[in-house]
C-alpha cells in the first residue's frame, strides 16, 4: 500500500457537512418561533404541523451536489491510489503558494511522489461528452437530461489548472533548494465521461482503470530521483494547514 502518511480528510466533505448543518441551524431558528406563532395564533395542531415540516426539511437536506461531486471523484482517486506500491507517497488537497492568487496559494488535488519523479493530479468528476480541446479557456460538456431533453455546459480547461499547479511546485521547490522531475495528469473518475479531442494533449487524459498502469510504467524525460528533502519540502508545506485527524485508508 502507498504511503499515506500525507493524506488527511476530505476538506471538501468536510465543508459541505458544515454548510448543511449550517443551512439546518436556518430552518430550524427560524421554524421553530413561527411554530410557535401558529400554535399561539392559529391552532395547536397547525403549529405541530409547521414543527414536523421543519423537521422533516432538516433531515432530508443534502449535502451541495457540486461539492459533493468534487469529493466523491477526490475519493475514488485515493481508494485507487492507495493500491500503489509502498515506495509512492500519496499528498492530497495540497495548497501550493501562488502570490497572484486571491487567497495566496492554489490547490493540487493530489501529488504523488514516486521513485524518480512527482506526479501532480487534477481530478474532474464531470459526466457527459467532453470536448478536450486544450486550447480552449473552456471546455464544452454536451450532457441529455432525465427528459431527454439534450443541454451543454461547460468547465474550466483542466490542462491549463494542471500546468499552473506543476509550474507553480517547481517554483517552490526551487526555493527550497531541491527539483524532481513533475508529470501532470488530468483524471476523469465518473464512469459516464466520454473524452472527445484529446488524444493529442500534452497531458495525459486518463480514466480510473488507466491510472495505475500509466503510473507505474511513466519514464520521465530526465529522471531524478524524489530526495527525502523534495518529500519533505512538501509534508512541509501540506502540514502549515490546519491539523485534521490522523489520515486513514480511504474505504469504500
């Protein structure tokens, strides 16, 4: 199994969880006084109804679907890469210092640090045609409703994200004195994405069950071996976050 000492809760999941309570703590303060308005004013019974709907839109509330989706395809990739190997060290959700940023850093889904070369990992969980046209700002995603009624959108080029990422960690580490060589990756986890223009990206536009393979066969260009300072560098910079609990395997 890879290492996965770096690895920490889904921060993703962990935000949706607190802006649904959040949304509960809402409903249920402004319910309950109004239930208690109609018991006064009205019936009883009508306020006893007002109380059991409040409650019943509490328990049922769901999580964002769009945040929910994020950390689902973030999840999937872990409980895939954990499989590797123990010479791979698994670093998710890892804040890499970006001065023109709003908030001063940008997210990398997921590094891997492997024997003689980092892997940097941008994780989509979209569904539908996906035109990957990585010269665009903008990739189109052609998706048929539950109606069948056929609708677009679109999602920011996951090539140009992954290429900030890697120049924005060789940034760091040049600071920190050390380098190794770093691969992007883009990696669709939803079974239902179907990948249209993409067979000349510069980088790689893989599917769950091509993962591991493309990993542990990669030969960079100019291999280096990954130093315990490269792998410190960046425990380093993944734990000047908040602490979490103990990371654990990722489980079905």
């Amino acid at each position: 199994m890879a290492d996965l000492r770096h690895v920490t809760p889904n921060r993703l999941t962990i935000v949706a969880r607190r802006e649904r309570n959040q949304s509960r703590l809402i409903i249920l303060a402004i319910s309950v006084p109004a239930s208690l308005l109609v018991a006064a004013l009205i019936h009883p019974l009508a306020g006893l109804a007002s109380v059991l709907l409040a409650l019943f839109m509490v328990t049922t509330l769901q999580l964002d679907p769009m945040i929910q989706a994020c950390a689902e395809g973030e999840d999937i990739a872990l409980r895939l890469l954990q499989k590797l190997p123990d010479y791979y060290t698994l670093i998710n959700q890892l804040d890499l210092p970006n001065p023109r940023s709003r908030s001063g850093h940008t997210e990398a889904d997921l590094i891997i640090a492997g024997p003689d070369c980092l892997f940097v990992i941008e994780v989509k969980h979209n569904h539908g045609r996906i035109d990957c046209d990585e010269n665009r700002l903008e990739w189109q995603i052609s998706n048929t409703g539950r109606k069948g009624v056929a609708y677009d959108k679109s999602m920011r080029n996951p090539v140009a994200q992954v290429k900030q990422q890697v120049w924005l960690l060789a940034d760091y580490l040049k600071l920190r004195r050390t380098r190794t060589w770093i691969q992007p990756v883009v990696l669709f986890t939803h079974p239902a994405a179907e990948l249209v223009n993409g067979e000349n990206s510069q980088v790689p536009l893989l599917k769950p069950e091509q993962l591991l393979g493309y990993l542990l066969s990669y030969q960079p260009i100019n291999p280096r071996p990954v130093s315990n300072q490269v792998i410190n560098a960046l425990a380093t910079l993944k734990h000047r976050e908040p602490s979490v609990e103990h990371p654990q395997p990722v489980t079905a």
